[in-house]
C-alpha cells in the first residue's frame, strides 16, 4: 500500500469510530444494556404510533417518558391501566402485545427513564 493511501484509510478509520460514538442520542442510556434493549423493542413495536422519542407525543399514541413498569405491564399485555391511576387518553385505540411478555422489564427500563 502506498504511503498517502495508508494515511487516507487512516483518518477513515478514526471518522468512522467518532461518528459511531455519536450516533446515540442518549450517551448515558447507551452503557445500559437493558436500557438499549428496551429502546430496540420499542423502535420496534410502539413507534407506529409513539414518537421515536418517547418524552414527546406520536402521531396516535401518547409521550411514555416517566411510564412505570406497572403501567408498561398491565398496556402493553392488556387494555387495561394500574389501579388509580389516570389515563393520558380515554380512548381504547392500543392493541396489545402479548409476545413481548419477556421484554416488560427492558421496556420499562427503556421508557420510565
Ligand atoms: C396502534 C397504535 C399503537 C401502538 C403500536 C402502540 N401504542 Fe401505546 N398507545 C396508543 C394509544 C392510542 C394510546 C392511548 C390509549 C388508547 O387509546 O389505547 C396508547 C397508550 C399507551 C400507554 C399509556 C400511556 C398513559 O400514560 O396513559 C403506554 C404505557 C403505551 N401506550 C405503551 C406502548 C408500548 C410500550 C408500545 C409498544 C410495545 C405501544 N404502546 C404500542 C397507541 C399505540
């Protein structure tokens, strides 16, 4: 390899290592595993309906930031809410998600940050 070529393949290398340690939007979720794996599911699962960013409301579905993991639990595995606690919305629009039983606690982790 030539010289310059080696140096060109180089800075290549060290753009596209910098531009990785960018790519998440939240630097302090992205150590936590579970955290990731929560936001995996919910790119996943939920987005058609809530925001990619879940402090904001999507084009049907509500903001889910600060959601608890009972409240995670009882919506996303039934249409159902924990006792007392308040609805965003009166509507019954969510389906549920029965195969994602085993995610709960990673969405949880993911959504109540
Ligand atoms: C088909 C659209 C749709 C999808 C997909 C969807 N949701 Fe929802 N979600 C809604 C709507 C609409 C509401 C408001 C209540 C209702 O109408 O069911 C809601 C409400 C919620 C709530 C309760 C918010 C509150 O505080 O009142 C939670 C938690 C929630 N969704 C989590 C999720 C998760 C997690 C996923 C992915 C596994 C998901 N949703 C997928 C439409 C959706």
């Amino acid at each position: 390899m030539k010289r310059s070529t080696k140096l060109v393949t180089l800075l290549l290398g060290i753009y596209l290592l910098a531009s990785c340690s960018n790519d998440s939007d939240d630097a302090k979720s992205a150590r936590n595993p579970d955290v990731e794996r929560g936001r995996a599911v919910f790119v996943a699962n939920c987005i058609a309906c809530h925001n990619n960013d879940p402090s904001r409301d999507g084009p049907i579905g509500p903001a889910l930031k600060g959601s608890s993991r009972e409240l995670v639990e009882t919506r996303v595995l039934s249409t159902s809410y924990p006792p007392n606690y308040k609805p965003k919305r009166p509507t019954k629009v969510m389906p549920q998600f029965p195969f994602l039983k085993d995610e709960i606690p990673y969405l949880a982790a993911y959504l109540s940050q």
